[in-house]
C-alpha cells in the first residue's frame, strides 16, 4: 500500500481509480479544446454545465475563452491552442500562448466527467501551491505542485496570483 502523505495507508485500488479518473478529465478538457480549435462549438459545449461557474483575471478585453463559450466571438477570433494540459490535484490546468502580449492559464474543475467551473488567467503567472507541504524524499518540504512556463518569461513581467489548494 501507498501512503498519502500523512503516513496513513491509500489502498492501491483507490490510487489506480484516481488515476484512470484524472485521465478521463485530462482527455475531457483536450477534446473541449480540439473541438474549440475547429469550430465544432456544440460538441464542446457537451463537455460543459449548463450552470458553468466562470471567473477571470486579466485585463477585460482579454475575456476571450468566456467570448467563445457564450458565442459572443467566434473561435478564429482567438484560438485556444494549449501547450502544455496537467492535472493537478483535482483541476485540469492548460496553458498556452498565442502571441508575444497573449499567455493564458486555464484552471478548470470537473465533476462526474462535466466540466463545472473554469478559472481563466491571462497575462498572469500563475503558481498552484498545497496548502500542506508535503515532504519529498530527500525531506524537504515542497509545496508547488504546478507553476506557469510562459514563452518568454524573460521579455514580460507578469504579475502573479497563488492558487492554494
């Protein structure tokens, strides 16, 4: 049996369905984007609440994905191309770029296989940190689980948010 960090045992059945589970909610989230990036908007919105919770941080021209959902733009007029899709904890995070002044993070949470809230930050750096460290194995305490990797962090200063979980 694995531990979970608390030296309490996780039965290995738990462990495998939690990874199969984050798999399937990693491959939602990819198709949600593939279906956005060619214009199929329907079959995206199949992967969506019809009461998504939305929030956002950037500047409000930049509310491009919310423009797309809602059918305000259309997908050519910003196209959502991730980089890099992780799961963390129990979001689905994506990131991407599309031009020198247009780095994007997604934080999206899914429940049953729909996608119920997503957390939009643009031109912001983001860093997803455990509210309780956990202790590596060389016992050090670590508490970033996920930290952006804009394109050219070195020609932009972006401000940054922490999201706890």
């Amino acid at each position: 049996m694995a531990t979970n960090g608390l030296n309490s045992p996780v039965p290995k059945s738990y462990l495998k369905q939690k990874q199969m589970l984050d798999m399937q909610n990693k491959a939602v989230v990819d198709a949600l984007y593939k279906g956005l990036v060619n214009g199929h908007t329907q079959t995206a919105a199949k992967f969506l609440a019809s009461d998504l919770e939305w929030w956002f941080h950037g500047p409000r021209q930049c509310q491009h994905m919310m423009w797309v959902l809602t059918g305000k733009s259309v997908h050519t007029d910003f196209r959502f191309k991730p980089r890099r899709i992780e799961v963390v904890g129990d979001y689905v995070i994506a990131e991407g770029w599309e031009e020198k002044n247009a780095y994007w993070v997604h934080v999206w949470t899914l429940k049953d296989g729909i996608i119920v809230q997503l957390k939009e930050y643009f031109n912001t750096w983001l860093t997803v940190r455990k509210i309780r460290p956990k202790k590596s194995e060389n016992g050090d305490e670590s508490n970033t689980l996920w930290q952006s990797q804009p394109k050219n962090v070195t020609c932009s200063s972006l401000p940054g948010l922490l999201l706890a979980i």
